[in-house]
C-alpha cells in the first residue's frame, strides 16, 4: 500500500474577501443582481495545512475523479453545448454526486473540515412565496448559453410576476454541496424536481446509466412522469429545460472555488 501525503503549512499571506451585495432589482420574471468586492487587510499568517495519507485505492478515486471533472468542463464550460452529450454527462454526474464518488474524494484530498459550497439561483424563494399556487414551470439556471447568462426563468398564472422579499438575493445563493442537490433544479407543472431527481432521471431515462427501471418509489415515480411531460412543454433558447438546467448544473460545479481546489489537490498528488 502506497501513502501520499501533502505538502505543510506554508506562510504566505492570504486575502480575505467580503462581498456587498449593492443593487437588486426585477425585471418581468428575471432578477439582475450587482455586486461589488471591498477587500480587507493582509491576514497575518496562512491558514495551517495538515498532511493528509491515502490508499492506492483512494488516490486512484480521486484521480477519477478529476478526469469525470475535466471532461465536464471540456464540454459544458461554455455558451453552447450538444444535447448528445447530455447522456454521457449524466452518467458522470451520477457518479459524482449520487454515488459519491466527489465527497469521497474530497474527504481523501481536503478532509473533513467543512463541504464544498456552490453558488447557484434558488428556486425555493418563490416557491414558498407562491401562497396562491401561480406558479406552473420554473428553471434554476445559473450558466452561460447562447451568449447569455440565464437564471430562474419562471413562468407564472396571471398578468404579474411572482415577486419575493427585494432583500433577498435568489441568483446568488451560497450552497453546500448536499444541500444544492437537494434544491430543486425545475418546476414542471408546479410540481418541485429536485436537481439529484433530475440527474437520475436523465441517466436512467435518456439511456446515459440504467438506475433503476421499475422505479419503484412512489414520489420518484410522480416527478419523472412530470419530467416526461416536461420534455415537450418548456423549452430554453430551443432546447428543453431538463437538459438546460443539467447543463446549467454543470457549469455551477465547474465554476465552484471549492470543486477547481479539489482539482488541483488532486493534480499535485499526480
């Protein structure tokens, strides 16, 4: 058995960041947020660093890891993307995320401190804002895609846009990795998918991974037939929300600080 272990504590001066949200406003059903960066003081002394050993097994995880992640940004890092590929990314994203494979890897490279964070709209917002059940079809987003950057793209009973708290900043929410998988990702037919649900389904129903077939539990059952239905009714820049948000999901990951640092602890045991 082979042990790694990363390099110490190195004393190099580290900038804290804070960040001040300055505007918000709405247009239609769109949020446009500005946000402006005031930096603090040199912090005195580098956060310390401990050794972390792993397995032959464990390092080549991690190392599967960052090639899975490498090839998602190689074709989703971008404006335009091939609904073909969708498949094979599902696949990929099951493993990373349903399986586990990417919080194992980070236990293995940064260890148990804390979760990796993303940051992504959030649906939930005007879903609990929506007391009179108004809202029909809802995207997430949070991705570049034909030149333009698109997020919660809601559709909505009535003449006027649901509206939330002018406080709240929804395309810009700070998540934990668990905690943004669990989040919903669309609205079809006012029924919340949750971006994990939407994963499986377009591994197992778009022949990326078979999962499970029979699909068996009642509540998962309910939301892939919406996402079925989902498929022919809203559409994004002519292309179908399900695989707009899967692509929106995959941009969000690959734009986290936190999954470009696992890279790169990954890349130096190399």
């Amino acid at each position: 058995m082979t042990k790694k272990a990363h390099a110490g504590n190195r004393r190099l001066a580290k900038k804290r960041v804070q960040w001040l949200n300055e505007a918000l406003c709405f247009v239609s059903s769109s949020v446009l947020a500005e946000s402006s960066v005031l930096q603090n003081p040199l912090l005195r002394q580098a956060p310390k660093r401990y050794a972390i050993l792993m397995t032959d097994e464990q390092i080549q995880l991690s190392k599967y890891v960052l090639e899975d992640l490498e090839i998602l940004a190689e074709d989703f890092n971008r404006d335009e993307f091939q609904d073909k590929r969708i498949r094979n990314a599902s696949a990929i994203l099951n493993k990373l995320f349903n399986e586990g494979n990417l919080m194992k890897a980070w236990r293995y490279n940064v260890g148990n401190v804390r979760s990796p964070t993303l940051t992504a709209p959030r649906i939930e917002f005007f879903i609990e804002a929506d007391v009179h059940k108004d809202l029909v079809h809802a995207v997430a987003g949070g991705a570049h895609l034909g030149g333009i950057y698109h997020a919660l793209g809601i559709l909505n009973k009535g003449s006027t846009a649901l509206q939330i708290d002018p406080k709240i900043n929804p395309i810009e929410y700070k998540y934990k990795l668990t905690e943004y998988f669990e989040s919903s990702g669309l609205v079809l037919f006012s029924e919340p998918i949750s971006r994990f649900t939407l994963i499986k389904y377009v591994a197992n129903k778009a022949g990326g991974k078979h999962i499970d077939f029979l699909r068996s539990e009642k509540d998962e059952e309910k939301k892939f037939k919406k996402l079925d239905a989902g498929l022919e009714v809203f559409n994004i820049y002519e292309k179908n929300a399900v695989n707009v948000e899967l692509h929106a999901i995959i941009q969000t990951i690959c734009n986290s600080k936190d999954i470009q640092l696992l890279m790169e602890k990954i890349e130096s045991i190399a």
